[in-house]
C-alpha cells in the first residue's frame, strides 16, 4: 500500500489514442448527407460510428499501460 509509484512509461500504442481526435477534428471528411443508413445521414452516423470505434482504440491503449 505505502509503495512508491513507478513513473509510467510513454509507449507507442499510445499513439492510437489520436485517431478519434483526429477523425472527428477533421470535420471536411465527414460533412455530407450521403450515403444514408437506415435514413440516418452519413454525416450523423460516422460520428456514431467513432464512439463505438474510439472504445475498441482504448482497449490496446489501456493493455499497454497496465504493468
């Protein structure tokens, strides 16, 4: 419990954490109505589509840092 904390390592994998950000930042690629799936807009389901997508980025991330 009182021991002391190991400093965390910086590594790679950590590098996929910017793809969300980058994705949804980068709004000229997704800012059309086409195609449509289900009547939803392209334009709202991409970003839909990157929440489940930003979760499956974090589960290497996340096996990364645990030690």
């Amino acid at each position: 419990m009182n021991e002391p904390e190991t400093p965390r390592r910086w590594r790679p994998v950590n590098l996929l954490l910017l793809l969300p950000f980058a994705a949804m930042l980068w709004v000229p690629s997704y800012n059309r109505i086409e195609p449509e799936i289900a009547g939803i807009p392209f334009f709202y389901w991409y970003q839909l589509l990157w929440i489940a997508l930003g979760a499956l980025v974090l589960l290497p991330a996340w096996w990364g840092s645990r030690e």
